[in-house]
C-alpha cells in the first residue's frame, strides 16, 4: 500500500511552515520506560553519542510483562516499545520457549517461534510497526531469504523454505539436521546459498554442509550463528567472548570480548548485522546464567571485525532482555561534487555563523485559509468516497499555548487505498534537512497512532517506492502531547533503499488501515525539525 502526495484540489489552506527540529538529547526517563533503573552519567552519554551514527531497528523478546513478548526501538535505542501482545501471563498454555525475533532484510517484517505449551513449535510473523501477527506453518523459523518474500526452518529434521505469497512450504535440502525443530529453543542459522548451516544441539554447536554427507564439524561454544553473507561463523566461548571462524579456512579468533568498559558479566544472544558494523548481545549485571540473572542489552560498533570503543547499554529494565535482532538502514551515498543538490532552507530554519542552529517550523496553525510561510503547497489525500478527510481550523488551540491554534482531522478509511494523509511540500520543491536530525511536534485524539512519511526527489513511482521512509508515532490519548521522532527511526519501504534528507520534498502525517480505526479524529499541531547540535 503506498501513501501517496497529490495535489489537485484542496479544501481550504492553512499557514504551513516546512522544516526539521533537533532530538532533545535523550533523558533517562525516555530510555527507561517502565524501568526502576535510570542510565548513569557515562551510560547516557553513550547513548547521546550514538545519535544520527546509526539509522535502523532493533527488536528483541523480554519478559518485563510477565510474558514473553516482542519489543522494539530505534538502533541507536531510542523509543523502546512492546511490539505484541500474545499472551496473558499465567494464561494456561502460554508458549514458553525462545521467541528469537529476526527482521526481514527491508526491516518490516519480523519472523518468529510461537505456538502452545506442549505442541509443536509455529513459525509466526508480524510487521515491524506491530501490525498482524500471523501463523505462517508449522515448524521453527530459522532465517530470511534475501528477498524478503520467504524463509527458512526446521520441521521433522529437514530444512524448509515457506513463501509467504503462497503460503507453501517446500524442502530445501535432504540432508538430515542434527536438530527436529519441534522445540522452540531452536538456536542456529543458514547460509544464503543454503549449502550450510550452524546449530547449537544437546552435544553442542555443529557446522555442517547441507550438499552431502560430510561430517558435522564441532564449534568450541553456545549460541552458534552466521554472518549474512555466510562467511563467518561466530558463537559465545565461555560465555565470556564473541568468537568467529572463517567458515572456509577455519581461523578462530576473538570478535568481542569483555573489557572494563564493558558489562560486568556474561554474554549471550550475539547478533550481528547484515553490513557486519554492529554487534548487538546481551550481558547480564551477575555472574550467572542469562535467564537467570537482569540480562541487558548492549550494541558494539566493529571495524573490520574488531570493536571499537567500549560497548553501549541499550536497556535498563530489572527483568530479562534477550535474542536481541538488528536491521540498519542502507547509507546516503556519499557527495560526489561540490554542487548543492538542494536548495539552502529559507529564514526559517537557517542559522548564521556563530548562531544557534534553530527549529525548522513545517505545520504551525496561526490562521483559517493562511497559506503555507515558507512558500510551499499542501493538501489532502485522497478525497473520494469512503476514504478521505475534512480538516477544521481551531482558533486559539495551540498546543503550546501560543497564538493561533489547531487542526483536527476528522478521517474515514473504509475504501482503497486504505490511509489518508495530510501532505507539504518546501519552497522550490526540495530542502535540505541534512543537518537536522528528528521531527518534533504535537498530537493528541482517538487514535492511538499514526504515521510520518517523508519523501524524497526520487520518489516518483509508487510501485517503487525509493526515497520513501516511515515512521510509526505511538502513544496517542485524549490530550496534548509532544512527540520526538529521531530520522533514524525512519524505516525506508523499499530493501536496500534509503532517504536522501538533502532533497526532501514531501513530509506527511497519515492515518492507515488496519493500525488506525476505519473512522476516528486526529488533532495536529506544531511540527518542527530539531536541528543537529553543532560538533
């Protein structure tokens, strides 16, 4: 489903201003959600530092509501959120074993084991956003192929392959798995090529090819998985280190180990992305097992295989954090000449030399029928019947308690394409947010999210939709609240694509079914971007 940007007709227009306002620096309180642990000074600062260097989701299961569960946040940890709702705790029945969440190579989609107490293990998906949650068949999911559309598990001691389209499942090898993938602590992984494969079994981790009949090679420790290119097998050596193997020459050597600046006790959970940049794990604050002891979150950047600087603790909840998975938004690519791409943004959001860098304001209410400030266009999309929107202008609602006021936006979704958004574009049609770093504004209503779209000068086709990126705001009630919303939570909808912040020319706020009512109100009001603090 696309959200698209018209123009055409427009009802009325408001006094718009388009710009990006900076991410307040993250306090305990916004990390903490639900903890009885704030961050320490050093701890915070390191989360601060990770700010716009890491662009990305990171999802993992926990028991913090008393039933194992999904949660979600930004890569560089910002806003933490449960992601499902499966269970009840102490529901007769629950599934117990290991939910080991994996994202789909584009980040929307998350894969993994569910099912009843005592019966097979299922393989289960669930947007990114925490849409759907589906049965899919009958087995323990193990890993996505690269296109997104299928993966792989274990069912009767054969690998698998399942493709969602058409909800088959088909034998991808016959060579016979040490593991029959009816438990759900199944722990291991495949190569992309599917020729070989790592699991962890009750004699220990094995490596073995999948194309004949060679004999599994032993691992020296737990936890046993492979790289996305299928290179490297990396495992937990005592549960102490991150150790890996070139899976063809054999060389073992340390990947991560623990060091003062690191957590004081065990590691386990060790995943690492797919541009093999971030190592993400858990370490426990007690020298016990993991799921016996406060087991944390903690990301590692890697050069060429090696950390560097000290890991970052990512969660501080008392209960137990565990199989944490990692997607990261592909890079913008790199600035080939000396030309500006887009034009400079206008009063609004510029700053001089010496100056403070400011707030660029994007939709501020100050009058019925204003035109946009900044000398753009706006609108609403669609108008047809049974999906579309009226907006109304509210005098002296500013959310902030300024002058002007609000808008409400009163929706009906009960027609393709299913979602209905408020749009803008900047003066000359693009704008350079570069050096911004997070949308900032205020909602509040009967719908307890939406969406912010951005777009970019190469979104053109929505069939293909490069230079379009989301990002779910949750949290919506009955009064006012300010939300801040990172670029990097941004999830572009296209795999391997990403969004060009020089040559912004569309910002949205969208309301899409089946995550929002078919019907319902949205009142709206100050959307700025928060610039970047200057270095």
């Amino acid at each position: 489903m696309d959200i698209g940007f018209g123009s055409g007709k427009r009802p009325f227009r408001r006094r718009l201003a388009l710009g990006l306002g900076a991410l307040a620096c993250l306090c305990a309180a916004g990390l903490c959600r639900g903890a009885s642990q704030a961050p320490r000074r050093e701890e915070r600062l390191a989360l601060e530092a990770l700010q716009g260097r890491i662009r990305g989701q990171i999802v993992w299961e926990s028991n913090r509501s008393g039933q194992w569960e999904l949660y979600a946040m930004a890569a560089d940890g910002s806003d933490p959120h449960q992601l499902t709702r499966l269970a009840s705790p102490g529901e007769a029945g629950t599934y117990r074993k290991y939910l080991r969440p994996r994202l789909s190579p584009d980040g929307s989609t998350v894969l993994f084991a569910y099912g009843r107490a005592g019966a097979p293990c299922e393989a289960w998906t669930i947007s990114s956003s925490g849409q759907l949650a589906m049965k899919r068949t009958v087995g323990a999911p193990l890993d996505w192929f690269a296109d997104g559309r299928r993966f792989a598990f274990v069912r009767d001691y054969k690998l698998w392959c399942h493709d969602l389209r058409t909800g088959k499942d088909t034998a991808l090898a016959q060579t016979p798995l040490p593991v029959d993938g009816s438990d759900g602590d199944l722990v291991g992984a495949v190569t992309p090529d599917f020729r070989a494969a790592v699991f962890q079994t009750l004699r220990g981790s094995v490596f073995l090819e999948l194309t004949g009949s060679s004999v599994p090679r032993s691992l020296p420790g737990t936890e046993p998985r492979l790289t996305a290119d299928g290179r490297f097998a990396y495992w937990v050596a005592e549960g102490r280190e991150v150790r890996f193997a070139d899976v063809d020459g054999r060389r073992d050597r340390s990947l991560w180990a623990v060091s003062p600046g690191g957590p004081p006790g065990r590691v386990s959970c060790p995943t690492v992305s797919a541009d093999g940049r971030w190592l993400i794990f858990c370490g426990t604050t007690a020298d016990d097992a993991p799921d016996g002891g406060d087991s944390e979150l903690f990301l590692q950047e890697l050069e060429n295989w090696k950390p560097t600087g000290p890991a970052v603790r990512l969660t501080f909840h008392p209960r137990t954090d565990r199989w944490p998975c990692i997607w990261t938004a592909a890079s913008a690519p790199a600035e080939t000449t000396g030309e500006t791409t887009a034009p400079q943004v206008g009063a609004a959001g510029a700053a001089g030399a010496g100056e403070r860098p400011r707030d660029l304001p994007i939709f501020f209410f100050t009058a019925e029928g204003a035109a946009p400030e900044y000398g753009g266009d706006w609108g609403l999309w669609p108008q047809i019947d049974q999906c579309r929107g009226d907006l109304t202008f509210l005098p002296g609602g500013d959310a902030e308690g300024g002058p002007g006021g609000a808008v409400r936006i009163d929706y009906t979704l009960r027609a393709e394409p299913r979602s209905f958004s408020l749009w803008t574009t900047p003066r000359n049609d693009l704008v350079d947010l570069s050096s911004f770093r997070a949308f900032v504004m205020y909602a509040k209503g009967s719908v307890p999210s939406f969406t912010l779209v951005v777009k970019d000068r190469n979104a053109r086709d929505p069939n293909e939709p490069d230079g379009i990126a989301d990002a779910v705001v949750r949290g919506v009630t009955a009064e006012w609240q300010r939300f801040e919303v990172p670029f990097q939570r941004f999830l572009p909808r296209r795999r391997d694509a990403h969004v060009d912040w020089r040559t912004v020319n569309h910002v949205g706020i969208a309301l899409i079914a089946p995550a929002n009512a078919e019907a319902g109100t949205l009142f709206v009001d100050n959307l700025r971007a928060a610039p970047a603090p200057r270095p």
